[in-house]
C-alpha cells in the first residue's frame, strides 16, 4: 500500500481541476486525474508529471456506472485505498436562464452530472475511504448555490439560473446529508466555493484564474483530523448556505 496521500480528483484534465491537481501534486501527494475523456487524461497527467507531480489518468465518466468501479478498481490496484476525493467534475447550462422556459432536458443533464454524479462516485469510492487514516471529501460547489445569498436583496450572483444553481444547492443540501452519515466516522466531507473562475463554463469570462480557484478546493483536501466538516467555505471563510 503507499505511503503517499492518494488523491482523485474528478473533471482534473483543465480549468480548476487541473489546478486542484497540480496544487495537491505540488504537496507531493500522487494525485489521480479523473478525466471523461481518457486522451484528454493522460495529456494533463503527462504534463503534471512534466512539471514533478505524481499524476497519473483516471478515466472516469461520473454519470456512467461501469466507469466508476473501473476507477474504483485502478486505485485499489494502484494504492489500496484513497485518502481524498475532490468532486470537482461539472457542467453549466445557459446563463442567463429563465426558469420558465428552460428546457427540461437541459436540466436533466445537468442534475445528471452536477448531483448524481457526486453521489455515484462518493459512494463508490466511500469504502476506499474508509481505509484512509485521513479521509477528505471536498464537493466543488458555488456561491450561487446558496439560498442565503441568493434572498439576500442587493448581492449580485449573476442572474437567473433555472438549472446550474439549484443542481449546486442540492449539491449543497447533499453535502450536509453525507456529514450527518458520517459524523461518526473520520471522514472530513465539505463544499468549497471557488469564486468567479474564468473558466470555459462561463467562456472565460471570469475574473480569477484557475488557480486562484483551486485553492480553496486544495485547502479543503488538506484539513488537519479536528477541521471542520459539513460547512461551505471561499477563501474568506465559511459560506452561509
């Protein structure tokens, strides 16, 4: 079994998941890109390698079961367990999107990824966890997923939403379901918000970089035995839900 801190972290081949890679790689961990496209994997796990980490290619679809306990099965060849997972993998809709005239299949798709696909993978990857003497679950989720700010008159999270923040605030709800399980466990499970990324979900139209982004996610994924657990964080801090 390694000794290193075993990390996956889902949609890792660009934008904030790269990041989140490179940053736990940076830390010396051996950090699992989980990618859907497989090609597309191995090319930013060749380039983190490149640049020191130990980054190897998950392939990993997280709305395809068959996919998932393949990935399940490589890390337990590879290291017998996993120490942190970072559900980072997602998809946006159109934005601005009225709820009125969204059409129900763009939802669909988004629930598809941005819920069930957290849930899939922590779930198949809960057992792997709970060989590691350090486990950490960290959910990529946003600050507009909160139903705090969003009823909150004067802050401006961008415009309606009909699909992407309501996915992101059952992401959130989710979250606090998985703490309660497992409050008696030493799994560390909690949401990050990485802030306005300028990343190809919005078309680059943010005002951070990935970087930037990422490093709440990699803070998160590094929390000593007694942090915290079932709270959404930025970098200022905890975030009300």
């Amino acid at each position: 079994m390694s000794e290193k801190t075993i990390a996956l972290v889902t949609g890792a081949n660009k934008g904030i998941g790269y990041e989140i890679a490179a940053g736990l790689g940076r830390r010396g961990w051996s950090v699992g890109v989980g990618a859907r496209d497989e090609q597309r994997g191995e090319s930013a796990a060749a380039k983190l390698r490149a640049a020191g980490a130990d980054a190897f290619c998950v392939p990993l679809d997280v709305t395809d079961d068959d996919s998932v306990s393949a990935a399940v099965r490589m890390i337990e060849e590879r290291a017998g367990r996993l120490d942190v997972l970072v559900n980072n993998a997602g998809v946006a809709g159109g934005w601005p999107e009225q709820p009125s005239t969204i059409d129900v299949e763009t939802v669909r798709r988004l629930v598809e990824t941005n819920v069930i696909g957290v849930i899939r993978v922590t779930n198949a990857m809960l057992a792997l966890l709970r060989r590691s003497a350090h486990p950490r679950i960290v959910n990529q989720s946003s600050h507009v997923a909160s139903l705090a700010l969003q009823t909150t008159p004067g802050v401006d999270l961008g415009g309606l939403s009909g699909a992407y923040a309501p996915t992101k605030t059952y992401l959130n709800a989710i979250t606090i379901q998985y703490a309660k399980e497992l409050s008696t466990s030493n799994i560390l499970i909690n949401g990050a918000c990485p802030g306005y990324v300028a990343t190809d979900l919005n078309g680059f139209s943010g005002t951070q970089t990935p970087e930037q982004g990422a490093a709440i996610a990699i803070r998160l994924a590094s929390l000593p035995d007694d942090g915290p657990t079932g709270q959404l964080f930025d970098d200022s801090g905890v975030v009300p839900w």
